[in-house]
C-alpha cells in the first residue's frame, strides 16, 4: 500500500472508487457472468460480485491474485460467486459463450494483441453480451497538456512533496519529457487510442463512449504532502482542474469509456 494511491483512504474516493463506480454502473440486469480481464487485487470483481454477479477475475501477476483473494473474504454473504485465476489473457482458453460481459479496465493497452485480445473476448461473451473498456489514451498527450502537468508537477517537487523529482528546472525541457514519458517511455509499446478502438468498433456495437480524468493519478501517485488535510486539499482540486480543463477542450484527455454489444457476425 505504501506506495500506492491504497496509501490514504481519500486517495482511493477520487481514484479507484469512481473507476470502479464508471464500470459497475454501466451493467445492467441481474446474476450475471461476468470476466474481469486483468483484474489486479480485485476491486472492482469483488464490487460485481456484491451486486449479485458470478465474477472470474483473471491476472498474470501471481501477487495480485494473492491480494485479491484476501480481499474476497471481505465479501458480504449473498453476493454472487466470486473466483480468481492466474492466467495470462492470451493463452487462456475459457469456455466459448459463457459470459454475459467482459471487462478490461486499464488491462487493454498492455496486451500484445489488441485485436486478438478482443476477438477472444467476442468469441466468450453469449449473443448479445457486453464489452466494457475502460483504458488509457496516453498518446494523446499534447503540448498544452504537458505544460499544465509540469505547473502541478514542478512546484511539488520544489517543495519536497513528490517521491521521484526529476524534472528539468527548464519548462521546455520539463514539458519535453513529460510528453515523452507519457507516448514512448512507458514501457517498450503501450496500444494507442486507435489501436484499441478500431477493433473495438469492428467487433461491438458501440452503446457509450466518454472520457474521462486521468492525468491526477500519475501526480496523486507520487505526491507525498506530510500534512493528510493538505494533500486532500490539493488532491480534490488537482482532480477537480483536470475535469473542468478537460470540459473546455483545453488539454487532452487520457481515459476512455467504451461499453458495447457483441456484434452478431464478425466483419469480415
Ligand atoms: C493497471 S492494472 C489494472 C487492475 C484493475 N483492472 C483496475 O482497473 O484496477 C493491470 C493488471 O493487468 C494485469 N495483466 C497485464 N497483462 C495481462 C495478461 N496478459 N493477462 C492477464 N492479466 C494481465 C497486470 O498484472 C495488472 O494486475
């Protein structure tokens, strides 16, 4: 948890908690089989699972499932079946038609094969069955995003109150790595916008596309303000500027909602 935004509680309500709440707010019906794609320490499986739905959680990371299945003891009686696996997505073969929806949240982008992810996950969901997507759009990073990250970001680190400082004193070569970070210096490739929505488009029937606020997480992930009243402070309204900046068209967005039908007949 030390690490994490898990660290404070009020972290969690403007991170996690409405994450979970996008997700688990867009199935609708009752006693539903559900995938959790990549599932992590199984918040938000074990949230599905107290709403009444059968959940399979799957995650790579053994670590992760380990958590998730401490965590499911919390599970409150008369909720819905609740199971874990460790199993990479793309070698796992499930059972074909079984669910009612499939959830990747912030899983997508890392698979190899987004296309194959997704046909995989048209190929498990019964006909009519739902995709939900909730996954990054990192390389929609632009400059005027950039900079207003480094105008959060810079005066932190002069104050001591962010665990990793290394960005220039020069805003140029700030905003620069900023940008790089965010497109290329991730990981060796993270999917782009395009490479997930393409696919997504092709294969579902699109019901809701929205965006929504990211960029905090990555600040409120390494803030580390000795006084909790003042980092709740400027962790809301860190929140509360990237919502209202992202209301006016004036940076980018880096989160996405997708929630879809599984199309009948696969495009050829
Ligand atoms: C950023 S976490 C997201 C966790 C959770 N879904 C959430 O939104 O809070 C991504 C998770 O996906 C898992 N993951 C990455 N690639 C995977 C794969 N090929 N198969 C299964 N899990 C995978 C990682 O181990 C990690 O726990």
């Amino acid at each position: 948890m030390k690490g994490s935004l898990w660290r404070r509680a009020f972290l969690v309500k403007l991170t996690h908690a409405p994450n979970a709440r996008l997700l688990t707010g867009s199935i609708s019906g009752r006693n539903l089989k559900i995938l959790d794609v990549g599932c992590g320490t199984g918040c938000i499986s074990l949230e599905l699972s107290r709403m009444g739905h059968d959940v399979l959680g799957l995650d790579l990371n053994e670590r992760m499932i380990e958590i998730a299945t401490r965590t499911k003891k919390t599970k409150d009686s008369g909720s819905g079946k609740l199971q874990y696996e460790m199993a990479d997505f793309d070698k796992w073969s499930g059972t074909a038609g079984a669910y009612d929806a499939v959830i990747f949240s912030r899983v997508l982008h890392d698979l190899p094969d987004p296309e194959n992810a997704l046909l995989k996950a048209h190929r498990l969901l019964k006909s009519r069955g739902r995709i939900l997507c909730l996954e990054y759009a990192y390389n929609m990073m632009d400059k005027k995003t950039a900079t207003w990250l480094y105008q959060i970001r810079k005066p932190l680190e002069l104050q001591d109150w962010y665990s990793s400082p290394h960005l220039p004193d020069d805003p140029g070569k700030g905003v620069d790595l900023i940008m790089h970070e965010a497109v290329t210096g991730r990981k060796q490739h993270i999917n782009t916008f395009e490479e997930m929505i393409r696919p997504l488009k092709r294969l579902f029937h699109q019901e809701t596309f929205s965006w929504h606020p990211y960029h905090f997480w990555d600040v409120l992930s390494d803030m580390r303000i000795p006084n909790p009243r003042i980092e709740e402070r400027l962790a809301t309204m860190i929140k509360k500027l990237e919502e209202f900046l992202l209301g006016k068209g004036e940076i980018q967005p880096a989160l996405f909602l997708y929630k879809g039908t599984k199309a009948r007949r696969l495009p050829r």
